[in-house]
C-alpha cells in the first residue's frame, strides 16, 4: 500500500518538474483581481473576469513585459464587503501583488481601497463609479467615469434627444451606487429644465414594486429614471408593463448584463441606459475586441463590464512597461501619467482626482429578443 | 450504556470544579496568544482572518445564549450587531475627530484612541442590551415561529433605517471637519452614519489582542452563566416551558434574561467589527447574516459554547480554503453543512462543551474502564 502511494507520489511530482523546466527564465510579474464572481451579481464579475484574462492572454502571447509574463490570483468576493476585505489583503500581503484590480460595485471598492492605500500597491476599478472610491488615497484609481458625470448624460438624453420633461425615478435604496446616481440624475435633470414629477425607492431584492409602480403610473411621467442593478430592473420592467405603464425607461451602467434581457424579454423592449460602451459601436478597437473576446469565451459578446476590464487590465500593462520599477510608489506614478490611452471603452486619461475622463454612451434596448443597440455618445464637459 | 440524555443532565449538575472553570480560560487565553503570534508571522492576511474568527466566535457564543441554551428561536442577531457596530463605529470616529482633529489612527500601544473604543464598545453593547429587552418582550407570548417573525422584523427594521441615516462628516476634507467641530451636537442631531454606503473610515484599533481578550471575556461570561442556576433556567424553558414554570421558574424573567445578555455580547462583537477595518453596512442587519450566525450555533451544538467557537472558526476559515474550487465552493458548503446535520444531527458537541466530551471518549476506548 505505502509503496504504491509512493508512486503515485512520484508519478504526481512529474507534470510539476516539466512544468518548472518549461518555464522561462524571468520570473512572472503577478497581479489580482477581485471581483463578485458569486452571488446576485456575478456576470458583473465574470465578465471583468474574463476581459482582463483576455488582455492577459494575449500580452502573454507577445512574450510579457520585458520578458516577464503576467500571472493572475483571483478570488471571489460574493459581492460582501468582509470577503472583499479578506480578498484584498490576501492578494496584497500573502500573495504579494504588484497591483490590484477591482471591484465593479463601489461598495466593495470602498471596502477595500483603504487595504490597498496601507500597503501602497496601486488598485485599478475597471467600473465602480462612485465618486468617493477614489478619495480613499492616491493608490486608488479607475478606468471608469463617476457618477455625476453619468447622472448628467443620462439627463441630457433624457431632456436632449428624448424631449422627455417629465421624469419619475425609482431608486434601490440598499445600493450605494443606486442612490448616488439616483441624486446626480435628478439634480442635472431639473437643472435642464426637467420636472421629476415622483420619487420612488424599494429594497435591492424585492419581488413585487405594484406600489411604487402605482404612485408612478399617477404621476404620468414621460420617462422613467431606474439607476439600479440588472435583476431587479428586469423585474420593474416586466411588472410595469404589465400595469400599463408605456412610458420607456432609462437607466444607468448596473444595467449591462445579458441576464437583463433574459429577465425582462420584451418588456424592456425601447428602453436606454448609459453605458461605457455598445457593441455595436462604429471602431475599429470595439470590433477587434469583440471578436478576440467571441473566440476565447465561447461567443459571448461581451458587455461593458468585460470591455472595462481589459481597459483596466491593458492599462496596468503600459504603466509595468513605462514604470521604473515594480514597488508600489513607481508603479504608481506610472498608472497616474496615463493619457490618451486608446482604451475599447474610449480614450483614457486619468485626471488629477485618479477618475478617467471620457465620454458616455447610451444604448437601447432594441429588437426581439432585446439586444443593446448603439444610439449616441455623451461628449465629457 | 447510559442515554445521551443522562450524559447531559450529569454533566449540568456536577458543580463545576477547579479545572473546569480555568479550562475554557486557559483554552482561550492559548487561542489568543497563538493568533497573535500567528499574526505576527505569517502576515497581515492570516491576522485579519483570525480578527473575523474571533468577531464570529463572539456572535456565536451569544448567540448560544437565547438559542442554544434559552431556546428562544431568534434571527434578528445581526440586528443587534448591527446596533453595537454602528453605535462604537460614531463613537470613535465622531470622537477621534473632537479629539485628535482626524479620524486616522493614533499610533501606540494604547492612548485615548482606545479609550474612545472601549467607550464605543459599551456604549454600542447597551444599547443593543436595551433594544434586546425591548425584543425579549414579545417572546413571553410568542414562541417557535411566531417569535422568529418577530426578531427577523426586527433585524429588517434596523436595516431600513439605517439606511436611511444622512452622509457622514468626511474625515478626509479639513473643512468638514472644521464645520463639525465648531457644532457637533447640530450635526450628530441629523443623524450621519451615511445611508446604503455604510459607516466608514472608522480607525482600526480592534487588534487580535483586542477582539481575543473579548472572545475570552464573552465565553468565560457565556460558560458562567450556563453553569449557573440562570443557565439551568435556561435550559429548563427550552425541553418544557409548563414543567419550568411548574418548577417555579419565572419564564418572563428568563427570558428577557436571555435576550439582554445576547444582545449585550452581540453589541460587542459588532462593535469590534466596525473596529477592525470593515466597512458598516445596513446589510450587516439583515437576515441573511442572522442566519450566518444561526448555522454556526447549530454547526456547533445547540448550547455548547466550545461548538460554537469551533463551528465559528470553519465557518469563516473553510470558504477561504476553497477558494480554488471558484464557483462550487459554496455549494461545496452547503453539502457540508447538510451532511453534517444528517450525521449528527444535534451538531458537533450537542448541549456539551468540548472537554466533557474528550475524556469520555478516551474511557470509551480503554478497554476494562469503566464509563
């Protein structure tokens, strides 16, 4: 019995040699990534998950940087602010990372950047738009726009193109994101001569919104603002045509998952939502990358969350390149210098306030079944 | 072969002697000072999960308390956490930034920083022991599901209004601060423990030494209290109120009894919590983490206070071991957990504690001894 465990033991220890002897001779650069890769949601995760082992694979595929490839550590957070503490500090202290990527909810960034700022090693959130991530030290950066900036486009759509000058928004009153969103929407929109005729807020969760849709169908709005996260909007929809309510909805990034479609069918038929991207956009970047992701992922098309994580991914990558060394403070001045990075997401800058400045596309939900169809871009300023 | 049942009893009625009671101390003081070291070699990552074992073990053991040992059916601990976090969380932060001028952590062993943390942590406690008598009341009329209505309304109560709660004063930006200072009590009057984003930036002060001292002081509270004549109260209410009160056990007594003490552990553990780098949220009130809890005692033992412990510490260390199974590890979890409760269904220790188990289990083997 002890003889023929031993040579399994040995026969085990094989494939491990020959892997060692195959490996070239600098050492990998390793970097993490946390993300929600579990729970209500996981596509958000997945999707981020899967464009920055896109952007990995194929600068591995170039031979690394400067000779040395790009290893990534991964763990799920579950989409909990304690597992994503646990997460980072694991990436940062035991795995040693040179930097970190994540989260898409700001949230869970906001829980983590501080672990992150202690230990200075650079995080990049490829998609949490609230503005307070980045104010958790000069570590923290985003590929992203914030939400201010969001709440002003999806106004500007709303008053500009839609002609739409009443507006009731429904708001989830759990989600930071929903919340901050919600306030830059209704602040811009009354700015530009909008009149928010209701106010409505539910749970994150929750099954059945009749009474809020009720109060909602009274108030007669030409437009409906819902800037919360894709299973319950898929449910709203469903629920509100079902009452009779006509009038489209808009929404925000929280928006962009498949399962939306999936949850809502044609309920959310003719209903927009700004985005970071379509996939449907008119360049060259957006088709290329659509078609690697589409070879490597099966044929999924990716949504923005995935196009924002190889944005963050490939984003890290020029600054390993341009950085004089990989400690934290280099590396970091590196990430801060971007400009004009010719990202899938648009072009690139990170400001002074470590947010990227670009512009904002919004997206309808168009078709049978429904699927995001570019419509126009919001310029930033 | 004596009934599980006569075990039980045998080992309720023996008085606890010398070791028994220096057992669980020592047990703890051990666990603690091996966290610590463990902390201090292995890195930070190691450090903090010992802080969420410790925490957990916390809420586990008090929870024991009106679960295990009183037999009351509550799932609206994380309520009470959630009070306890969120009341020592605003006293240091809003304290620190009186004080010191900032909400950074002050270096050093110890220095008022702390001090504002133990005033936080007892403050956070009462209030959570106060909000537990409140709940406590209902149960005298209520029982089994009607009471776990009760306490789940509870936790979702706390949940929605602290979401509720306006922005808190940002620690980062001097004028701020400034435009507090000069009028705290106008600015505390709006109430900011800041919405749906949770309560943040709170200095980290609740080190392993901390939360292990805790965890040590709330099972030597816990084992006290079982063993004392309250604890066979307790336990009388849970197998049969009517023979209880037939004994002459005050039922209403005992069981707001229960609740406070539990809420009053429970304000700890979520003090410590919002002390150890974690993020507040309104979701750390709801139901899903009562239930966290809830599986934790039951994993351990209805009313064994080293179960608890034990069940705490694979709980919060066995998701983090499976990590390279990605998306199957919590399905992974849950098989375990329902193995674990057709195995053994009264779960790890039952009513008993670890070393009234070990011994008997050593005298078992031994050929000739006798039981």
């Amino acid at each position: 019995m002890r003889k023929a465990l031993l040579a399994l033991a040995t026969l085990a220890l094989i494939p491990c040699i020959a892997q060692a002897a195959a490996q070239p001779p600098a050492a990998p650069i390793t970097i993490g990534h946390y993300g929600s890769l579990t729970g209500s949601e996981a596509t958000f995760g997945q999707s981020t998950s899967n464009g920055i082992k896109l952007a990995i694979e194929q600068i591995n595929a170039k031979g690394g940087i400067n000779g040395q490839l790009i290893l990534l550590k991964e763990y799920d957070t579950k989409g909990d602010a304690k597992e994503a503490t646990l997460a980072v500090t694991r990436l940062v202290k035991s795995d040693k990372v040179v930097a970190v990527l994540g989260e898409v909810a700001s949230k869970l960034s906001l829980a983590a950047a501080p672990v992150c700022q202690e230990a200075q090693v650079p995080m990049i959130s490829p998609s949490s738009t609230n503005p307070r991530v980045t104010q958790a030290g000069d570590y923290i950066f985003r590929v992203c726009f914030i939400d201010p900036f969001q709440g002003l486009a999806g106004a500007k759509f709303a008053t500009g193109t839609l002609k739409a000058m009443n507006a009731a928004v429904l708001i989830d009153q759990a989600q930071a994101y929903a919340v901050g969103l919600g306030e830059q929407f209704q602040l811009n929109y009354t700015k530009l001569g909008g009149k928010i005729v209701s106010t409505q807020t539910y749970s994150g969760g929750a099954q059945d919104f009749t009474a809020q849709l009720t109060a909602i169908r009274t108030a007669k709005p030409d437009i409906i603002y819902i800037p919360g996260y894709y299973t319950d909007v898929g449910n709203i929809a469903v629920q509100a045509r079902k009452m009779g309510i006509t009038a489209p909805l808009l929404g925000g990034d929280g928006w962009d998952s498949a399962e939306l479609a999936k949850i809502a069918k044609d309920a959310i038929e003719g209903s927009y939502y700004t985005n970071h991207y379509a996939p449907d956009q008119p360049d060259a970047k957006v088709v290329q990358f659509i078609a690697d992701y589409r070879k490597a992922f099966g044929n999924q098309t990716p949504d923005g969350l995935a196009a924002l994580g190889y944005d963050a991914a490939n984003i890290l990558f020029a600054a390993i390149k341009n950085s004089k060394s990989l400690a934290g403070p280099d590396l970091r001045a590196a990430i801060a210098a971007t400009k004009d990075f010719p990202g899938v997401t648009g072009n690139i800058t990170l400001n002074k306030d470590r947010d990227a400045e670009k512009a904002c596309v919004v997206v309808e939900l168009a078709g049978d079944p429904p699927q995001p169809k570019y419509v126009t871009t919001v310029a930033p300023r | 072969m004596p009934s599980a049942l006569d075990a039980t009893t045998n080992a309720q009625l023996r008085r606890p002697n010398l070791p028994l009671i220096t057992l669980p101390w020592l047990a703890c003081a051990l666990l603690g000072l091996a966290m610590l070291m463990l902390g201090r070699f292995l890195g930070s990552y190691q450090e903090t999960l010992m802080q969420q074992v410790g925490i957990f073990a916390i809420a586990a053991v008090s929870l024991n308390i009106v679960n295990g040992l009183a037999g009351q059916f509550s799932m609206g601990h994380a309520g009470f956490m959630a009070v306890g976090a969120y009341v020592a969380a605003a006293t240091t932060y809003y304290g620190s930034l009186l004080h010191f001028n900032t909400a950074e952590l002050q270096p050093g062993l110890f220095n008022f920083g702390h001090v504002l943390m133990l005033i936080g942590l007892l403050a956070g406690a009462l209030v959570a022991a106060a909000l537990g008598y409140l709940v406590g009341l209902p149960s005298l009329r209520l029982r089994g599901d009607y009471l776990a209505i009760v306490t789940l309304g509870f936790g979702e109560i706390v949940r929605v209004l602290l979401q509720q709660t306006s922005p808190q004063v940002n620690g980062k930006d001097p004028a701020e601060i400034a435009a507090f200072t000069d009028a705290p009590l106008r600015t505390l009057a709006r109430i900011p423990l800041n919405g749906a984003l949770g309560f943040e930036g709170v200095p980290a002060y609740a080190t392993n030494l901390w939360i292990w001292t805790f965890v040590g002081i709330t099972c030597l509270a816990a084992y006290r209290i079982k063993e004392s004549s309250s604890g066979r109260a307790f336990l009388s209410i849970r197998e049969d109120e009517i023979a209880a009160r037939a004994m002459g056990i005050n039922l209403t007594k005992y069981k707001v009894r229960a609740f406070v003490l539990a809420a009053f552990f429970a304000g700890i553990a979520g003090g410590l919590l919002a002390h150890a780098g974690v993020t507040t949220s309104p979701i750390d009130a709801g139901f899903q983490r009562s239930f966290e809890i809830i599986i934790v005692v039951v994993l351990g033992g209805l009313g064994s206070i080293s179960g608890a412990v034990l069940a705490a510490i694979v709980f919060v260390l066995l998701p983090q071991v499976l990590h390279p199974i990605k998306d199957y590890r919590l399905v992974i979890f849950a098989l375990l957990l329902i193995s674990m409760m057709l195995l053994r269904p009264k779960g790890l220790f039952g009513v008993r504690e670890i070393w009234n188990i070990l011994p008997r289990r050593a005298a078992h083997t031994k050929p000739g001894a006798t039981p």
